[in-house]
C-alpha cells in the first residue's frame, strides 16, 4: 500500500523554507502552478511552454495484428538541430532531450494524457 500526506503550506517559497525548515529544505522538489497567476510580481519570469499527450487513433494497415505504440517527443530549433536538455517530465527532474512514452496494443482505445515542460 501506498500512505500520502498532504499539507497546505501559506506563502511564497522563501517564506515556507524559513517558516518549515523541518518540512521543506533545499532538495525539496518545487512545481511551479501552470498557467499565469491573476497577479504577475516583478521580477517573475515565466517562460514555459506545456506539451501534453492526450490520444492517437491507430490503423493496423495490412497487418493481422495491433502493435505496441511509442511516442518519443524532441525539441528542434528552425535549422532543423534538436535542443539538448530542454524537457523536464516533473518537478524536480533533470532535463532531458527526449520524451519517451508508451501505450501497449492491449489498451483499445489509447489516450496518454501525460504533460511534459519544454
């Protein structure tokens, strides 16, 4: 089994770090909220893109039987160069250069929704 605990911590993260040390210390994974606040503070610098997974409809073609499905996404800058390093799958992950994903030929009708950070 699997226990989780949550706890809602009031406050920006300098505040929370200094309120809970025993909670939140620097190795503490922070997800930022998606999308923009109603309030953009000075100095907050947001520049993210999210690319989201949702589904794929798939035809076997000539073959008798369904395939296993790998979706692998990758970043490429206008000369046609794919961007090192640029994906992060979640909070407090290390970027990487390419996503890869899978839906198994027994799922009859695939859908991911799986959300990745460029």
């Amino acid at each position: 089994g699997l226990w989780v605990t949550l706890k809602l911590l009031p406050g920006d993260i300098h505040q929370i770090r200094k309120e809970f040390p025993h909670l939140v210390d620097r190795s503490t994974a922070v997800a930022r909220k998606m999308g923009f606040p109603e309030i953009i503070m000075p100095g907050d610098v947001r520049n993210d893109i999210y690319v989201t997974l949702v589904q794929g409809d798939f035809d076997k073609g000539s073959k008798t039987t369904a395939k296993n499905v790998e979706v692998t996404v990758s970043v490429y800058d206008e000369d046609g160069k794919r961007l090192e390093s640029v994906i992060f799958p979640g909070a407090g992950d290390e970027a990487i250069s390419e996503y890869k994903s899978v839906i198994y030929y027994q799922v009859k009708q695939p859908r991911w929704f799986e959300t990745v950070k460029v």
